[in-house]
C-alpha cells in the first residue's frame, strides 16, 4: 500500500540516539508510513543500530552513503519517498506518538498549506525537559528587508511539506547551516506556511551543536542567512536568482573571518545588495552570539561597527532602534566579561550610555551582587529580597 506519510530521518555517529528517535516515528498513531533512514557515513555504531531496526520492521528502510552532509543526506532521502506528504526527523529528536496525524489532517484540510511545522519541548543531552517550549513565529510575519531578516521559519526536524513542492523547488540547495531558512523562503513562495500550536515533540539541545561549536561557524550562518533573503527579495522582484555551488560553501570553510566571509558572500551580489549584506550579516551574528556559547572577537566588533556606522541610515527608523540596543546590549555583555577592548571596537559613542545603562543592569542583575547585597543587609545568602 502506498504510505500516507514519507518520514526522512538523516543520521551521521547519532548511535545514542537514533534509536529512541526512530521508535518514536514506528510509535505514531498512524501505522501506514514509511520511513527512509540515511545513514550519511556514520563510523560509529549507527550502521549496526540501523540494520537491527530495520529487521524488525518492514516499514524502515536504510540509505547508506559516504559522508556529505544535511542538505544531501535529506535530499537522498527525498529521491526514495513515494507519500504525497513528507516529514523530517533528525536522529536526535522524538516525535509526540500523534504528530504524523495532526500534521497530516492539517495538511489534507488546508489544501492551500505548502508545509507545516510546531512547537516543541527543548531537552537536554540525556533528554530532561528543560521548562522551554519552542516560540511559535507566524511565517507571514516574515520580512527580507529587516535588519537581520525575519524569516518565515518551520522548524525543520519537525517539518511536514507536500512531497510535489520538495520536488518543485529541488530539494534543499547547498548552504552551510542555513539550507533550512532557504528552503522555508522558497516554500512560501508556493503556498502558505503555518506553525501549529499543537506540541509535535522533543528538541534536543546540545552545548557542542554545529551552530554552537565556534565563532567561525556563526560567521558563516550570520552571512549565509542573510545571503538567502537576498536570494527571495531577488526572486520576489522578478530577478535571476542566486546560485548557491557546492564550491562557494567550501570557500566559506577555507576562511575565517567575518571580512573575508563577506568578500566572498559579495560575489554576484549588485552594490547595493552588498551594502545590506554587510549590515544585516553584522546584526545577524550580533544575535546569534547573544544566545550561543561562543563571543564576537575583536575583529567582529570593528567589522560590526564600521557596517553600523556606514548603512544604519538605510534601516527603518524602528528597525535602527531595535539594532542600536542589540549593539548596546552585546556591549554590555562584552564589558560584564571584562572584554573592554571589544565593547569599545563595537560601539559609536552615542551608544556609550545606553551600554553603560545595560551594563549596570546587567551587573545588579548578577547572582554574584544579589549575594553580595544580601550579605550587607546581614540575611543569608540563599533567603530571597523582597
């Protein structure tokens, strides 16, 4: 029988987790699915785990190839799938037991939807709920112009989309860390897009993910996500298109700074679309290193500061609001750490009181003063002020 449901799980070295993540798709209240694991070179365990499973259950079928990444791995899953309706599962995330079928009737009630995603609980490693359920954005608040864009973003190992419009547009394109925000761009450019408010699973969060790994790769997802709204405003406007080549991904590896980041994003791009890279790929990694274990150098900051200071006056006068107190809330932070230097590169001096003020904040907010304060009204440290 032809599946209802086509469930792609890309898997590299997840022998933790691949299991308990595939469980989780068998599980579903909807039994009449297939499942198409890609094992996208694991050499750990993985391939074992795969093979166990797969013996089990005539629903699951393995992919095996040498190492590629996300973008190829989900793609090879997608060449195999014959449901008219396609969902992602990444090797370490569980499913809820009735995901498939909220997202499916969903689908099949709205024909007018190209794809749809949720919200999720966010776990840690060992898979303890963390008190965090994911922001529910509505995608048609999405805006290429805003500095950074807003995307119009479907959580993708959550995702379910029409399998004719995977194949419409392609599959994913060739981006590093941002292939997913590409393809949300697109996909709304063939139907409408919708976050449920149901919750679809769990999220697992990890200190060491590719995102979170270094600074440089931050570099690369602020510049590649800003490249990619160019992309839609491009499309949008009646214009050719950007090419994303396997061979300007790996120009973004062979480098590591910001400078040397954006000369290549700034190939093919007309000089204004330079302009507005420059900036928004600024404001982007500004964001991005406010909730990532990693901090902007001192390079980053004089980068950031001279793209401020030469294209704020194109922004919107509510959209420079809401950069000048990212700009003095990242340098707030940079002083709290002792980076002086950096915070200084970072800002222009009308800032300086605003920073000065998040600082202070940020300071009295410290659990290191509040224990300090209780100390010198003569109460324990762990009895509450009130």
């Amino acid at each position: 029988m032809k599946p209802l449901v086509d469930v792609v799980i890309p898997v590299f070295n997840a022998a933790r987790t691949v299991r308990s993540a595939i469980e989780s798709i068998q599980h579903q209240t909807v039994r009449n699915i297939g499942i198409i694991v890609v094992d996208d070179g694991s050499t750990d365990d993985t391939p074992n785990i795969l093979r166990e499973i797969a013996a089990g259950d005539e629903r699951v079928w393995i992919l095996r190839q040498k190492n590629r990444g996300i973008s190829d791995a989900r793609n090879a899953g997608l060449a195999e799938c014959r449901a008219e309706l396609v969902a992602w599962l990444d090797a370490d995330d569980l499913s809820a037991p009735d995901r498939l079928e909220r997202q499916s009737e969903y689908l099949q009630a709205n024909p007018d939807c190209a794809a749809v995603s949720g919200g999720v609980r966010y776990i840690d490693e060992a898979g303890r709920f963390q008190g965090l359920i994911s922001p529910r954005i509505p995608p048609e608040t999405a805006d290429a112009l805003w500095i950074p864009a807003k995307e119009p973003y479907l959580l993708q190992p959550f995702l379910m989309v029409r399998r004719t419009i995977m194949e419409t547009l392609g599959g994913y394109r060739h981006l590093i860390y941002s292939e997913d925000s590409d393809l949300c761009w697109r996909m709304q450019e063939m139907g409408r897009l919708h976050v449920m408010e149901d919750l679809l699973g769990d999220y697992r969060l990890h200190t060491s993910s590719v995102s979170s790994r270094s600074i440089v790769n931050g570099r690369i997802m602020a510049m590649s996500s800003q490249l990619v709204a160019i992309s839609a405003m491009r499309r949008r406007s009646g214009q050719p298109d950007l090419s994303f080549t396997r061979e300007k991904a790996a120009r973004f590896r062979s480098v590591e700074k910001l400078s040397d980041m954006f000369a290549v994003g700034c190939e093919d791009l007309s000089g204004e679309e330079i302009d507005h890279l420059e900036i928004a790929a600024s404001a982007k990694l500004i964001e991005l290193a406010s909730c990532r274990p990693y901090e902007l150098d001192i390079d980053d900051c004089r980068f950031i500061h001279s793209a401020v200071r030469k294209h704020v006056q194109r922004v919107s006068r509510a959209n420079r609001s809401a950069l000048f107190r990212s700009c003095a809330g990242t340098a707030a932070r940079l002083l709290q750490q002792g980076l002086f230097r950096e915070a200084g590169a970072l800002l222009s001096p009308r800032l300086y009181p605003m920073a000065a003020a998040r600082w202070a904040l940020r300071t009295l907010a410290s659990p290191a003063h509040i224990v300090r304060l209780r100390e010198s009204l003569g109460r324990a440290p762990n009895v509450l002020i009130k």
